[in-house]
C-alpha cells in the first residue's frame, strides 16, 4: 500500500520532488502519519466584483473564500482516514483566520483508478469532483493542475460546463533556507479571467494518526462514492 499521491503520479515523478514535499505528501494510511500546517498566507485575493457573490456561495459550503487580506494566518490540515466506501482518503482542510471570524476551505481526496488521478472533492457534503493532474517541477517542487469538475447532488450527474468552472493550479515548493514550504494557488476561468487564489508559506508538524485520529467537524458532511 502506498500514498494516494505516489499512486496518482507514479514512483519515478514522485521520487523527484523535494524530500520535504515527498514526506509530507506521504501522509496517508501506509505511513499511519498526518500533518498539520502552520503559517501565513501573505495574501488571499478574488477577481472582478462580479464573482464575490459565486464566491460567497460556494463559501456556504467552505469551497473557495469570498474574503480578501493580507498577512492571514492560515491552517492546513492533512489527516488520512477509510471513508463510508472503504476507500482512502485525506483531508485538504484549510483555515484562515480572517477578520470577522474564520474562513474555511474544505477538500477530501481519493487516489480513483477509474479516472488514473487524485480525485478532489470539494466541500463539506462533496458536491463537486474535481481530477488533480500531479506533476514534480526540475526543481523538485509540486504542480497540481485541475482537469474535469462534476457536480452531483442526488440523482444529478453532471458536468461543470467551462463557462461556469474554473482552472486551478497550485505551486507547493520546499524553502531550504527559511524552512518553509511555500504555496501559491491561482483559480482561473477561461472566459471571465481570475477568479481567486492566495499564496504564502508554513511549516508542517506530523503526528501519528492512530494516536490522533481524526478531529471532530473535519469529515465532510455528506459523502459522495461517484468518481
């Protein structure tokens, strides 16, 4: 058994990112380790006016955050558990402690054989599903790349037309000299231009998660089986 993001890219592109990067996409049920992320988000931004209230709607559901600041303190909390299908999955919660109150950004992930990928679903009831294309960069960091979005509530399969979707590409590197790993994340749609993103760097902290477990309110509400 080995982590669902050494599944989805394979031992020789997994080998070739950073030794910080690799431990801390290891986390998973094989390793029996989880990690949590601690740092600043130096800036979280959002796109034209006409985007917040997408935004604040898909905030009701911790997808994405309909806020902007600078100098955000921020979570990221990676812990690996079996989900009511028995398949492995590992949490993407990150929280940023914005004025007014917390924001929260939720995500679970899935190693899916079917679609050759780390399937993303986003939310606390899981309704969307995202395909996350993993590649390690020459300089051992870590691109993620967003492929097809598919919304599901009930009986409803469906999927996300590109008008209404948006391309997400994520940056994580490993920062030897401060010690950080750094993140840059960028929401893009093809035709209204960007949508949202933030970048800044942390620190990591593993612990065993059979000691652990998984904290109270970090599963999703609802979960979705369909790939």
């Amino acid at each position: 058994m080995t982590s669902i993001f050494r599944a989805a890219m394979g031992d020789a592109a997994f080998g070739r990112l950073h030794p910080q990067l690799q431990r801390r996409f290891t986390v998973g049920l094989d390793s029996g380790e989880a990690c949590t992320g601690r740092g600043v988000m130096d800036r979280i931004w959002h796109g034209p006016a006409f985007v917040k209230p997408f935004l604040a709607l898909g905030g009701l559901r911790h997808i994405l955050v309909p806020r902007t600041g600078r100098d955000v303190p921020f979570t990221i909390e990676n812990v690996p558990y079996t989900d009511s299908y028995g398949r492995e999955t590992v949490t993407f919660v990150r929280t940023f402690a914005l004025p007014g109150g917390p924001r929260r950004f939720d995500a679970t992930m899935v190693f899916s054989p079917e679609r050759d990928c780390v399937l993303d679903y986003l939310g606390t009831h899981q309704h969307l599903a995202t395909d996350l294309h993993m590649s390690a960069e020459p300089d051992g960091s870590l691109l993620i790349r967003s492929g097809e979005h598919r919304f599901r509530e009930g009986r409803l399969d469906a999927r996300v037309p590109e008008l209404l979707g948006g391309e997400a590409e994520v940056r994580e590197s490993y920062d030897e000299a401060a010690g950080r790993f750094r993140i840059r994340v960028r929401v893009v749609n093809r035709y209204v231009g960007p949508l949202f993103g933030y970048e800044g760097s942390f620190t990591a902290e593993y612990h065993d998660v059979r000691s652990h477990g998984v904290r109270a309110g970090l599963r999703p509400v609802r979960e979705e089986v369909r790939a």
